[in-house]
C-alpha cells in the first residue's frame, strides 16, 4: 500500500466528492465519523496531479476564495466538461456563479441587506472611504493578527494599522477594509449566529455568543455557566426563526454548499459576516454535552443531505487534466 500521504482521496470515492485546498482537507472530519454508509470523500487540489480521474456521484467545490483567478478559470472549463458528459454529476458551488468574500458582502450592501460597507485596502481611497469602526482582514479567510483583527476607530489608526502591515511586509493587495457592526443582543455580548447549506437542506447550525467583538467560538465556559443561552441555541436549531432570508443570501451568492455566519443588527435586521465554502464541522465528541443533543442532529441533517445526493445522481468517473503538477509547477516560478 502506498503511504498515506499519496492516497488519492481522504475517505471514500464514489460518493459526494469534495475538492478543497490543502489547508481544508480535513474541515470535515468531524461529518466523516457520521457519514456510516460512507458517501463522504475529499480530494485536495493539489493531491488531483497524483491521477487522471477519479467517480463521483455529485462535487463539491470548496475554497474557491482561495483560488487564483487563474486557477478557477481552469476549473471552471473542466467542470463545463463533466457537464457536459452523458450522466454528469451533481456539481454543487460550481463556478463561475459563487461570488467570493468581496462581491457578496458588496452587493449585499447595495441591495440594503447590509447597513455596513466594505472596500479593498488597495483602493488608493480606502482611508477616506471607510465608516468607523473598521477592521482588516485577508479576502481569502485569513486574519493578519494571532487571535482576531484589530478595531480602528478613527483614520489615524487606519493608516497607522496600514504603516504597521506594510512594515511587517503585508502587502496591501487581497486584504480588505470591512466596517464593524454592532450584533450585540439582550445578554450584552455579541452574538453569531449560523445557517449550513447542503444541496436543497437548509440547516441551522449554532449561535455562538461572545464578550469579544469578533465572535469565532463561544466564550471559553459560557456553556456550563449559562443554561438560558444553551436553551436559546436548542430554540434557535428547532425553530430556524431566518430560514426564508438566509435562503436569499445564499441564492444571491450563488452558493450550494457552506455556511453562512451572521449577527442582529440593533434594528432586528441581519448583517452577514460572510459565506464559508469549506466550512469547519466539529467532531460530534468535542462539543459539550449540553449542546449535544440539539447540535449533533444539525451534523446528521448534512449527512443525510449528502446521501439523498449519492441517491439521485449516477457515480460517473470524472477526468482531470494530467499537466496538474506541470500547471503547478509552471507557477511556482
């Protein structure tokens, strides 16, 4: 057997196939330790120039914020070639149609679903532009300090923020300049909430409150020191209170598969963070045992949303172009 590392796929191929970057292949191990009749299988963009094809009954394309313009245009032609086969997959975020961090958060600002702007810190006028409070983040994802991105509160500390990445070497381009808003509820912290998409499933995920502004996860022990938000997440999963607006957004951005994290602007309106492509799913024993009971049936509903996939398509093989590591390789230079 070859080593682990030069296997084709991590979990099962044949099934609902998923194609993420390298830093993403594992986002969904918590859903392969559900996934019993094993429809689940990840492939990594890089790991496709280890063979020429691989079966699926439906794809997946995740991570497409991290690809490059190049990237997702050679995507986009092979996908239009699986389309275009006899019995073609299900293709789920296929691309062009996904819009990325940027274009989504834009339009929906301009469609007044968002109070709040967004511009790109190459804009020689960002400075001028951007309301207060902002922060900067990495378009793709990712955040320019340890723990969260700073909050700046005037043009001063824009442009000292600016000086201060570009002294370290950030370079300007990618990075966005993203204007805060304030999701505080009755409990006095922030609080983020989270709908999955899976296909035709619309799914709530969790609500995570937080004293800190930029809400990644609950604050540490906040889940054994207060059943009433414990009782207010189980609510917020059964009842899914903006499942008809949350399926809007996800429509506008042209999206099939991720999960979409939002707060509650004072006025009771929705502001959306963003759109997740390849988003994180926790192992089922990880998550404390007061949540268990109402969150580890949201991972099962994804499950079973894969599986009605695997049902309804047939499992083609599917062809990638051979130069994978050529085109790779060129690129590198």
């Amino acid at each position: 057997m070859p080593p682990s590392f030069l296997n084709m796929t991590c979990g099962q191929e044949g099934g609902v196939v998923f194609l993420t970057a390298r830093a993403g292949r594992t986002t969904l191990n918590g859903l392969r330790v559900l996934d019993k009749h094993g429809v689940i299988g990840v492939i990594d963009y890089p790991r496709l120039a280890l063979s020429s094809s691989f079966r699926a009954s439906a794809v997946v394309i995740c991570d497409i914020e991290r690809m490059t313009p190049d990237y997702e245009s050679r995507v986009i032609g092979i996908v239009r070639k699986w389309r275009d086969q006899p019995a073609p997959p299900a293709i789920l975020n296929e691309p062009p149609r996904p819009l990325r961090r940027y274009e989504l958060l834009k339009k929906l600002h301009k469609l007044g679903v968002n109070q709040k702007d967004i511009c790109r810190l190459d804009d020689p006028d960002a400075v001028e532009k951007v309301g207060f409070p902002c922060f900067i983040r990495d378009e793709a994802g990712h955040h320019l300090t340890p723990d969260h991105p700073r909050l700046l509160h005037s043009r001063d500390e824009l442009q000292t923020e600016i000086d201060r990445l570009e002294e370290t070497g950030v370079p300007r381009f990618g990075k966005i300049v993203v204007e805060f808003e304030d999701t505080r509820d009755d409990t006095g912290m922030y609080c983020k909430l989270a709908y999955y998409k899976a296909a035709d499933a619309l799914i709530p995920a969790h609500s995570f409150w937080n004293p800190e502004w930029f809400v990644k996860y609950p604050k540490p022990g906040l889940v054994a020191e207060r059943p009433d938000l414990v009782e207010r997440e189980r609510e917020f999963v059964i009842t899914s209170p903006h499942e008809t607006e949350i399926a809007r957004i996800f429509d506008v951005a042209g999206i099939d598969y991720g999960r979409i994290d939002y707060g509650i602007r004072p006025d009771g309106g929705l502001h959306i963070f963003e759109i997740n492509t390849n988003p994180n799913h926790s192992h089922p024993g990880s998550i404390a045992p007061e949540r268990q009971p109402h969150i580890n049936p949201v991972q099962e509903r994804i499950v079973q949303a894969l599986e009605r996939l695997v049902e309804q398509n047939p499992c083609t093989r599917l062809a990638w172009p051979r130069d994978e590591l050529l085109y790779r390789l060129r690129r590198q230079l």
